[in-house]
C-alpha cells in the first residue's frame, strides 16, 4: 500500500526542480505521455469477452433452502450454516509460490459443464465479502472497478497532479513516478526488480512486455502478493511479477483470477487451465465439501477439489448425503449403487424404514439400509409385500413369500398365511405315543430343519420314573398306563435347546400371538384334545398349527398313516387349548411351543 502524499508537500517537491510556467507545462506533458503510455498498453489486453467474461460482483446465497428452524426440527445441522462456516476461515497474508499446475495434479478428472448463476442472492459486507490479505480487505467486488484495461486507466488520463493526488486515499497507490535530475535510460535495471519509462521510475501498475507488472512506493517489483492496483481495483501478481490469471495458489489455497478481467473471481464454477472444473467460494477461495450454489448443493472432495457426482459422501459436520450424475444434492427416489434409495425433500437425509411418495406421485417402501424394499416389509406392526419388479406395494392377491403362501388385503397388509412345510406321521414312524415329537418334526420343515424322531426322544428322556414336567412320561414306542404318556412344553423346550436352536416355550399364547408366529413364518405345536372337544380327557393330544385365514387355524395331525390336515375356528382353539387336561397331571393352560 501506498502512503498518499500531501498536496503541499507535493507543490514542495515541483519547485524543487522548476517553478513558474515552464515545471507545469512539464508536468502536463509528463501526465499526458504516461497516460497516453498506460491508455495504449491497456488497450492491447482489451478483450470482448462476451459470455466467458466472469463478474467480479460478489454475492452469496441466500441461504433459504434449508431454515435453523428445519435443522432443529429434524435434529440435522443445517446446511447454509454449515457450509457457509467452512469457507468463513480469515486467509493471512502467505508466501506460497504461485504455480499454474492442476490441483493435486490431477490433469485427468472428468469435464464438467458450468451452470447457471446464482438466483437467491443477499448483500453481505465487505468485511465477510473477502478476507484474503492482512494489510487491507480486498474490495474487488465494486461495481466500477474492473480489469486492467483503458476505462480503468484513462479515467485518471485528464485530471491535473492536485487533484489526483486529493482523490487517492491511503488504499489506493499513486501512478507517478518520481522525477529525478538524472534521467535513466528506459527499461528493466540489470536485476529486473526496477523499470524505467521516459526516464523516471514507475509506481503502480503498468504495462510491460504484453503483460502487467507493479511496483510498490519504492520503485521496486512485486512478486507473489495481492495489491491494491492505482485505480482501486485489485490483483495477483505471481512470483516472476507478471500478473496472475486461470487456478493459482497462495496463501495456503487456491484462487481463480479471470483470464480477460485478471479480477478475482468469487462464488462461481469455472474452468481451470488445465481443463478441469473448480468452485470458488464468496472469499475466492477454492471451495470443498457441502457448498451451495445455484439454488441447490453440491460436494467438492477435500483433496482434488473436484465435483463429487453420483455418490454418497459424508460432509463436514458429519451427515451424508447424496449427490446426483449431475452433482446437485439429490431429493426423494434416487439410484444408485444398483437399488433405489429416498432423501427427504427438506432434510436432504436419507429415509430408512418408512412408505413414502415419490416424486412421480407412486409409493414405496425403504428399509432399515435405506435400500428400496422387494418382497416383504414389516411396518407399523403389519406386515406387506412389494412386488419384485415394480417395487409397488401388492393389494388383494396372493404371493409366495418364500416361507409360504400369504393374501394380502385391500390395505396391502397380510391377512391369511399357509406355511411350506412338510407333514410327518407317528405312526409311520413307529411311536403311537410321539406325538409331541413328529408334530415338532412338521413345525421345524418350515424352517429346512429336519431332525429324526428318535433322536427327539432319546434327547428329551423317556421312561417311567420321569414327570412330564423333567422328560417324557412313559414310552413314546408304546404301553399302557392309566395316566397319560406325555412331554409338556417347558420340559420340552428346555431338554431340546441344545438340539433345536430357537425353540421357545410358548405357553400361555393368545390368537394374536400364534398369528404373528405364523406371518413370520413359524408354526406353532399345540397341546390340545385330539377331537377338538373337552369331552374325553383321555383323548389328550399335541398337534402343529401351520397356517391361519379369515379366523381359523390350519392344523396339521401326525396321528394318521396319510396326510391329516384341517381347518378349525381360533375360538375353538383358543378353549381347547386353555382347557384340556392330560389325565393324572395337573396339566398348564394354553401349552405351546415355537422354533424361530
């Protein structure tokens, strides 16, 4: 920066030379060839930049996609706060060379095409505008400073020494150079650090060689920094001196300087030297993570800087989201990775485990993953089906549920169930007395279980001097005894565990409960009468109950030499089964027994 100099003391220096007529006239002509000189040099960098020149305007968005009031609503951190604070980082003054290679090298990375401009925008000061030097804010954004080119220069072509000097504050550089009894010989001194024109040292910023050069208060070059030029507007100047344009570095980031204007370029997506597309944010700076613009989000990786398309990233306050083939944040249905997954339209989080419309107005169902639901669902204590190949929910028909054949109603939820499974019989077998063990035979075959009738007996224990309570009573091969030959549940349950695993003793069972085994896929074994009837208590059997529809139960009987199977009504059940006693032991309610 240079000081302004006072207006007396700059009469002082003029009558240190010349005085009267003569030193002004000097003056004037001086002036006029310096702003003839830098008028000429400007214009030869002059260009129509049509629809490639960048703005240096700055806004920022106008952050109303997602409001604080729907972050705490939805237990999320808002974007526009998070984001926005990623790029709010105060950038001190550094020393980095200046390089024109691609970021992290990578020259390779895909082609992206620019999009539109901003359409929410909001004035901010210039204060939080820029904050990349330490010796003054940077104030590129006004609307009457623009490139290195002949309106910036000729503005001050005509006004005379005093008031020139009386409009420059102290940001603002001075144009003279300062006059010397001794005129040096134009051009570049034997260092390259000073320049000579009409044989005085300039100050400021001039045009040499086809290209832009500054020099500080001093006379002397300036390398690798960002200044203030004469005329207010302000630019990079690389570590050679020359004015910087396209991706540089400095100060431990990145800029873009446009190539036609060489203003730095804020809040915009453009096209680096090497090909490859970067977003700089409302301080310049190169931009990554979660960034808004446009109206919508996009998510530039933390090492390349590049657009991230068509993945699902993590952002910097830690909440992933999903970005789009064309990298905008995506919203409701989205492919990817071979499924379907929802992101909530406020949120932009994803959706798991819940029915929700689309934006083409159908309907489908997202699991515990996130992952578009086929087959069946459990939801809001139901259960549904969605179909294969259309992933839409399946209303009055009958599907295969793999586990059984299972109707859905009007609402999509199932309603009737008949479970795969296969039917064993006792007798068959050899055991007039097992029925406890064949019916848990046709219980575990829906399940792909399959265990030897003998070896559930010899592992539960049977003989004379056991109870029903600690093994099976009796001989399951047969003989007689005035009380009844049998397992219970408990008993049962507890010797199998290590045999059968997920076999649960379920007395005390209601209907609901034996339905709900049933939809998932579990038939229950039963204690109960063989006719269905308290009227012989001698009649004591143990049956499975393999499937349910419009308020009766499938039941499956291992007590016959050809398949047995037969529907009853679940009240009959229910008082059959909370009501038989084996004769000779004081038998519990409602026995029943589950492998899951």
């Amino acid at each position: 920066m240079k000081k302004k100099m006072d207006y007396n003391d700059s009469k002082k220096r003029f009558k240190l030379y010349k005085a009267g007529k003569t030193w002004l006239i000097a003056g004037t002509v001086f002036l006029t060839l310096i702003g003839a000189n830098l008028a000429a040099n400007a214009d030869s960098t002059t260009t129509d930049t049509g629809n490639n020149s960048v703005q240096n305007t700055q806004t920022v968005p106008n952050n109303q996609d997602i409001t604080s009031a729907d972050a705490d609503q939805n237990n999320v951190t808002p974007i526009s706060s998070k984001a926005d604070d990623k790029n709010q980082t105060e950038t001190t003054k550094g020393t980095d060379e200046t390089v024109n290679e691609p970021i992290n090298g990578d020259s390779n990375a895909v082609e992206s095409n620019s999009t539109t401009t901003i359409d929410d925008i909001s004035s901010k000061s210039d204060k939080d505008k820029d904050d990349v030097t330490t010796t003054a804010q940077v104030d590129s954004n006004n609307q009457n400073s623009t490139s290195l080119n002949t309106d910036n220069i000729n503005k001050d072509k005509n006004v005379s020494t005093e008031t020139s000097t009386n409009n420059h504050d102290d940001s603002v550089k001075s144009d003279s150079s300062t006059p010397t009894d001794n005129a040096k010989p134009d051009g570049w001194n034997a260092d390259h650090t000073q320049y000579t024109q009409g044989g005085q040292l300039v100050t400021g910023v001039h045009n040499i060689d086809g290209t832009y050069y500054d020099f500080d208060e001093n006379h002397n070059i300036i390398k690798n920094n960002y200044v203030q030029s004469q005329w207010g507007s302000w630019y990079m100047f690389g570590d050679d001196g020359r004015v910087v344009s396209g991706v540089t570095q400095w100060a431990g980031t990145y800029y873009y300087f446009d190539p036609y204007t060489y203003l730095r370029v804020d809040n915009n997506y453009v096209q680096s030297q090497w090909g490859t597309w970067y977003m700089f944010g409302n301080d310049g700076r190169v931009v990554s993570g979660v960034t808004q613009w446009a109206g919508t989000y996009y998510y530039f990786d933390p090492y390349t800087y590049l657009r991230v398309d068509n993945n699902y990233v993590q952002s910097q306050w830690g909440d992933w989201y999903m970005f789009g083939d064309n990298g905008q944040i995506a919203t409701k249905v989205t492919p990817w990775s071979g499924t379907y997954y929802y992101f909530d339209p406020l949120t932009y989080l994803r959706v798991d485990n819940n029915y929700v419309q689309s934006q083409w107005g159908t309907w489908y169902m997202f699991g515990n993953d996130g992952r578009i639901v086929v087959g069946l669902a459990d939801w809001t204590g139901a259960k549904y089906y969605f179909d294969p190949s259309t992933y839409l929910k399946v209303t009055n028909a009958w599907e295969n549920v793999g586990y059984g054949s299972a109707y859905f109603d009007g609402n999509g939820q199932m309603d009737s169930i008949n479970l795969f499974h296969q039917w064993y019989s006792q007798l068959n077998q050899g055991m007039p007395e097992g029925c406890e063990g064949a019916s848990l035979q046709i219980a575990a075959s829906v399940l792909g279980r399959y265990y030897n009738l003998a070896d559930i007996y010899n592992t539960i224990g049977y003989g004379w001097n056991l109870t029903p309570y600690n093994g099976f009573y009796g001989n399951p091969w047969g003989g007689s005894s005035y009380k009844v030959q049998t397992v219970f549940a408990s008993a049962m349950a507890n010797k199998l565990a290590g045999m059968v695993s997920g076999i649960q003793d379920l007395t005390g069972a209601g209907v609901g409960t034996v339905i709900d085994e049933l939809r998932n896929g579990h038939a229950v074994v039963t204690w109960a009468n063989i006719d269905w009837n308290l009227y012989n208590q001698n009649d004591f059997h143990v049956m499975s109950i393999v499937g349910y529809s419009n308020g009766q139960f499938l039941i499956s009987d291992p007590y016959a030499y050809s398949q047995k199977e037969y529907w009853i009504p679940t009240s009959t059940w229910a008082y059959v089964n909370a009501n038989t006693q084996a004769v000779g032991w004081n038998t519990p309610r409602s026995m029943n027994l589950v492998i899951n």
